[in-house]
C-alpha cells in the first residue's frame, strides 16, 4: 500500500501544474463537440507518459539523458517547436462567425503535438527522471512495478479528466469567445514556456 500511496501522490504532485501538455490536452477538449474526437490526444498524451515513466523506472532514461549533446539537442527542438506550435493555436483562434468544427485540430495533427509537447519538453522529462525514477529506487520487484503502475494510471486519468473539463467549458461557449480567450491563453502559456526554454539553452 506504501508504494501505491506513494506513486499516487507524486504523480499528482507532477502533473497538476500548467504545463504545455496540460494546456493542449485541455484545449482539445474544449474545440471538439464530439469527446470521441479528442481521444487522440488523450491517448497520445497518455501513451508517451507511460514510456517515460517506465524509462525512468528502469533506468533507461538517465543514462540517455548524461549525453550534453542531447539535452542540448532536446532543448532546441522544444524551443523551436514551442514557439511554432504557440502561433499554430494563437492563428487558430476562432470569430463569432465560426464553430468550433472549424478551429479543432485533426487526429493526425493531435497525435503529432501531443506527442511532441511530451517527448521534446526537457523539464518534464527531467522531473519524471529526476523525482519519478528517483523514488523508484527505494522499492524493489512487486512494489516497484506497483509504484509505477500507480503513476500511469494516475497520469491517463488526468489527461481524461481535463478533456472532459475542456469539453464542458466549450460547450458553455455558444459565440466562439470563450473558445477564442482558451486558445489565446493557451498559446501565450507555450509562448512564455518556449523563451523559459530558450533561457535555459543560453545558460547550458
């Protein structure tokens, strides 16, 4: 039960600030009329934080990650990629004389920012390395996969919960302007996240 508590708690811990995955699991839930349509980027969401979770667990990932070049690497990508995808949300951003069909992104293009914002963000791949494959180490065998089960499960909820808080605030939405302001909020949120980014480059 120690290592289950445990698991659930630091992956709450980890996953409850507003980070650029959060944001565009959430603004995809609220562009969609279908839920259907936004399980995509839910599932994508989910699917890259397992692997890294279980990358951490098992050790695979710091390894990796003691190559410079590859953080450094990393970094670029997701300051590149960041700044683009703030301008693909802040372009997108709906009129009164649109619905929200027309704003949301397709299957294709969820799955491929979903698991870009997952996999090229340093500093969510350094907390589930540093904080999640830390704390595995305490356990060994049938508790740790309990601990790392715990995580996972942990993190697919809470990507299905905020599609479906996004979903209902969209609903509220019958001008397009409360969708407007999420994708404008959303987008300035990647922005500041992309020169936090660009920061850290310019200080490895």
């Amino acid at each position: 039960m120690g290592a289950l508590f445990h698991g659930v708690i630091l992956a709450f811990g980890l996953i409850l600030p507003l980070g650029v995955q959060n944001v565009f699991v959430f603004n995809q839930g609220g562009t969609h009329k279908k839920f259907r349509n936004a399980m995509p980027v839910i599932i994508t969401a989910g699917v890259c934080d397992t692997i890294m979770i279980i990358l951490a667990v098992t050790g695979v990932s710091m390894a990796v990650l003691n190559f410079e070049w590859l953080r450094i690497l990393l970094f670029i990508i997701g300051f590149f990629f960041l700044a683009y995808m703030g301008w693909v949300m802040w372009k997108s951003t709906p009129n009164a004389s649109m619905n929200q069909e027309q704003t949301h992104f397709s299957a294709r293009r969820q799955v491929t920012f979903a698991a870009s914002v997952s996999l090229f963000n340093p500093h969510a791949i350094m907390d589930i390395i540093g904080v999640i494959g830390t704390s595995s180490l305490t356990y060994e065998g049938y508790e740790k996969w309990i601990f790392t089960t715990a995580c996972i499960v942990v993190s697919w909820l809470w990507f299905f919960s905020l599609a479906i808080v996004g979903r209902r605030v969209g609903q509220i939405d019958k001008n397009g302007s409360l969708l407007k302001l999420m994708n404008q909020v959303s987008a300035i949120i990647i922005w500041v996240m992309a020169i936090y980014m660009g920061y850290q480059l310019y200080l490895l």
